[in-house]
C-alpha cells in the first residue's frame, strides 16, 4: 500500500530537486512578486517585502508550476496565478500573527512585531486587493470563480477555529473542517487553477484538486504534529504556540479521548485557559495516549489519497515530483 511506504527510509525526498524542477518559472513568479509590491506607499513595501522574502518553501506556487508541467506547459496566466496564491497565502499570515498575536514566523520577528498589528492588517488587505487586481488579468470567469470562493473559504475557517479556541469539547471533524477550509483550500486552488488554466477536462481538474486538498491536510496534520516535536529552531515559531492560543489540534484532541480521567482533565485545562505554562505536562500526555503517531497517521492517509488523486495524469518527472511532494508532507521536521 502506498501509505505503507510514505516515511520509509528508502523513500527519503530531496525538496531541493523538486523545485529545481521549476527553478526558471518560479523566478518568473518572483520577479513578478516584486513588480507587484511596488507602492508609493513606503511601509507596503517595507512589509511586503520583509514577509515574501522571509523565507518560506513557496509550496503554493510551486504546486501550481509542477500540475502546469505535468499537463503540458506553464503559460503567461500560470505565472500570474502563481504570484496571485502567494499573495493571498501571504495576507492570511499576516492576519494570522495579528489574530494569534504572534511573535516568530519562520525563525524572525513576524511583521506585527516589528510594525504593529494595524499596519500588518492593513498590508494583507493591500495583498488580498493586489491578488484581485491580478487576477482579472486572466480575463477567465471561471479563474475569478474559484478564487472568490477560496479566499472565503479560509476567512469561514479562520472565524471556525476562532470559535473552536479555548473549546476542549472541539470534536476531530470539526477540526478537519477547520483545516480545510483555512489551510488545504489554497493548496486545492493552486493545483485546481493549474488545471483550468491548461484547459484540462473536470475529470483532471476535479483529480488535481483533490490532490491538493489531501496535500494540504497532511501538512496541517504534520505541522500540528511538530507543535509537540520539533525544536523551536527547527519550526520557526515557539513551541507550544498553539496550546498557548488555546487551539485543540488533532494531538490534543485524542489526548483529551484516549487519555485518563487525570490526562485528559490536564488538556482540558490547558486549552481552556490557553496556558504555555502547562506544555510539559500536555506534552507528557500526548506522548504517554501516542497522539502524535496517530496525528502522523491521519497525515499518511491524506498523503495516500493524495498521490492516488494522480493516477489521471501521464507519467512525467512532474507527475514524480507531485507524488514526492506528497512523501515528503509526512517526512519533514520543519
């Protein structure tokens, strides 16, 4: 089975050589990036480019290159689409650290630390409003369409998990409906737009965005999983974060159920009054009820179905890369 195979040893991915696989376009997408962030306004700038120069894997954008390749070429409006997710992903983040008030992203100060939460606010409506200008160039309703509903999808997730926070009665499907709408929708959307733009039938539309989707899943699942794993160094933000902001990720949540009386009443306690102080003991339980290895497990089987999502496309080096990338959502440590 495929899932079987996703964290073996022998399976082990070089990122690096999937995005040499896009190198030349995605240099196209940042130079378009740049163009794009260009204001007489001086502090657009200033964030913008501190934010979108910060690091960051571009996975978005390069998701959207390697579908493009995989069905045959990357076109002018690929590029433009390409720009247009990391803008819309790079607003959430900067809405997210306000929301979160949070303090690192990737490993530096984040944005509201260094200028304030108004002007990080102000500069993700400026990228969301860029993103919307951009992509009417496609003259493509449909292209318009799929946006619209993307980007509301994720402000219905981010009102979702704001009312889940401090809510240790959070169910796992009310989580998953979290994460999808927040998170796995834009990685659905950047394989999705790739697809329409090449003029694909729904069948591989339909298939890509289930690809991405299932993409988008594992990492969240595994992203949530290193909240209890990863060095601070490794994960560029502080541990415990999210148990500080009182969130009930999946780790929590079957601590919470798997755990004892006496477990699970620290949990409980922790995300309702969203205490970092009590992250030893929570991360004592979520070790002793394995919640980790099953968070990793959900994360393997959306991984699974993703690749799975693939078999519609011929085989290409981009159709490999697609399906590394999925193994590689399951193995990283940052």
């Amino acid at each position: 089975m495929i899932a079987n195979d996703l964290t073996t040893a022998s399976a082990i991915i070089d990122f690096d050589s999937i995005k040499n696989l896009t190198a030349t376009e995605a240099l196209a997408v940042d130079q378009l990036i740049l163009d794009e962030l260009s204001s007489d306004v001086v502090l657009i700038n200033q964030i913008g480019h501190y934010i979108i120069g910060n690091g960051g894997k571009r996975l978005r954008p390069m998701l959207l290159l390697l579908a493009a390749k995989a069905l045959g070429q990357v076109e002018d409006h690929h590029l433009i689409m390409a720009a247009v997710i990391e803008f819309i992903h790079t607003a959430t983040l900067l809405h997210d650290d306000v929301v979160d008030e949070s303090v690192l992203r990737r490993g530096k100060e984040s944005a509201n630390a260094v200028w304030g939460n108004a002007a990080s606010v102000l500069v993700g409506d400026y990228l969301y409003s860029s993103a919307f200008e951009m992509m009417v160039r496609t003259n493509k309703m449909r292209v318009m369409e799929i946006l619209s509903k993307t980007t509301t999808a994720i402000a219905e997730g981010e009102v979702l998990q704001l009312l889940n926070c401090n809510n240790p009665d959070t169910t796992e499907a009310k989580y998953l409906e979290v994460i999808a709408r927040k998170t796995a929708i834009l990685f659905s959307t950047a394989t999705r737009l790739a697809a329409v733009i090449s003029g694909t039938d729904t069948v591989v539309e339909e298939a890509l965005a289930i690809y991405g989707q299932q993409l988008g899943v594992a990492f969240q699942l595994i992203d949530d999983a290193l909240d209890y794993k990863a060095s601070t160094e490794e994960l560029g933000k502080n541990l415990g974060d999210d148990l500080a902001e009182g969130k009930p990720t999946l780790p929590l949540i079957y601590a919470i159920q798997h755990g004892t009386e006496q477990q699970a009443q620290i949990v409980i306690d922790a995300i309702r009054h969203g205490s970092r102080a009590a992250f030893n003991e929570v991360y004592a339980v979520v070790k002793a009820t394995q919640a980790i290895e099953y968070t990793e497990k959900c994360a393997e089987q959306a991984a699974a179905k993703a690749i799975e999502s693939l078999q519609v496309l011929p085989d290409s080096d981009y159709k490999s890369a697609l399906e590394m990338l999925a193994r590689f959502s399951v193995q990283r440590d940052h």
